[in-house]
C-alpha cells in the first residue's frame, strides 16, 4: 500500500511538471557594444528540416512579437525553400521586407536522458527459490514484505537544445542570443508557443523591441 502511494504521488507530480511550461532558458546575452535601439520591423527565420515545424517556429514568433508592436514577418512567407535557403536568397527577401533585424531559431542539439526513481526498501523479499524462508512464513509477513518492496523506474527522454539570435542588420552584428532546453521537442506547437513567449520576454526586458 506505501508503495502503491509513492508511486502514485510520482506520477502525479510528473504529469503536473508536464503541464507546467515546456521550455526552459538556459541563458541568454546582450551585446554590450552595441546601442539598445529597439527594431520595429523584424524578419523571423526558423532554420527546421521540416517545412511545417518551421512554420510554426515562425507563426509563434511573429504572433509575440506582434502583440508588443513588432511588426514581424515569417521567413517562409517570402522565401519559397523548405530547408535552410541560401545567403542571397535570404538577403533579397531581408531587403524585400525591409526588416531592421533578423531573428533566427534553430534546434542545435537533440540528445537522450534518462532519470532514476530509486524502488523502495524494506524488508527483503526472500524470493521464491528461498526453501530456508518458507517455514516462517505466513501471510500478514507476506503482505508486509511486498508492500514495502518496489522495483526502480527509468524515464527515458529527448532534450532539445535550441538556439536563438538576433542580429542587427545595421551592423550585421550579433545583438542578442538565447540559450533555450525543452524536453518535449515532438510537441511543436506548444514548445513553439512557449519558447516565442520567453524570448520577447527577454527582448523587451533588454529594451531591444
């Protein structure tokens, strides 16, 4: 029964971290060297292999930053390609839009972890092949015995790194970079939605839009 609990109050507190926000910044830096102006007009470019994450990438983005008087265009809306397009590709459409500023994502690392929860310790389960145990034996030592007893659980699971940046076209220099961490990267939308958030966040609070 303890046991039983326990396992219950993990997976409840799993399931509310799972709800919780999908996306943690892992850091984040400002330029110092350069001006805090802040840029009405931005092109949003998500660097995806696929041509629907990467639309939503850049939905989410240019919806943000939209609601914060950024008027914000989305790559794919002005460049044909699906994948990563090429330099003078993305320059004419920086040019056709007349953005002050690019703001680029990109997933740079995708790796699998794994987490523990030790199984529960009590008294020890004689097992079935234990002739000595048997004799002693009854059924309230039984129930005891498994009661406490509990196997360990492994949680295997991906985390997405992601990279954002924002260049000023001014300068051509780097102006502000993010380092973001979700452990749900399947779930496109909502890691779209959620990093979107936390990055205009970051970018008002620098005073850089």
């Amino acid at each position: 029964m303890r046991n039983l609990i326990r396992i219950t109050v993990v997976f409840c507190l799993t399931a509310l971290l799972c709800s919780c926000a999908s996306v943690s910044v892992v850091d984040t830096w400002r330029n110092p060297t350069l001006p805090a102006s802040r840029l009405h007009k931005v092109l949003v470019v998500s660097f995806a292999a696929k041509a629907a994450s990467r639309a939503v990438y850049e939905n989410m983005l240019v919806s943000e930053l939209n609601k914060h008087g950024v008027e914000a265009v989305a790559s794919y809306s002005v460049l044909s390609q699906a994948t990563l397009p090429d330099w003078h590709a993305l320059d004419r459409a920086v040019r056709s839009v007349g953005a002050q500023g690019i703001l680029a994502v990109q997933t740079i690392k995708l790796e699998k972890q794994a987490t523990v929860q030790p199984g529960a310790v009590g008294t020890p389960y004689p097992g079935y092949w234990y002739p000595p145990a048997f004799p002693d034996w009854d059924f309230p030592g039984y129930y005891r015995s498994m009661a406490l007893y509990g196997p360990s659980y492994v949680t295997t699971y991906d985390v997405a790194t992601m990279q954002v940046n924002l260049f000023d076209l001014g300068s051509d220099r780097l102006l502000w970079a993010g380092t973001m961490q979700t452990m749900e990267p399947e779930n496109v939308t909502k890691v779209g939605k959620d990093l979107a958030y936390k990055v205009v966040k970051s970018l008002k609070k620098e005073g850089l839009i």
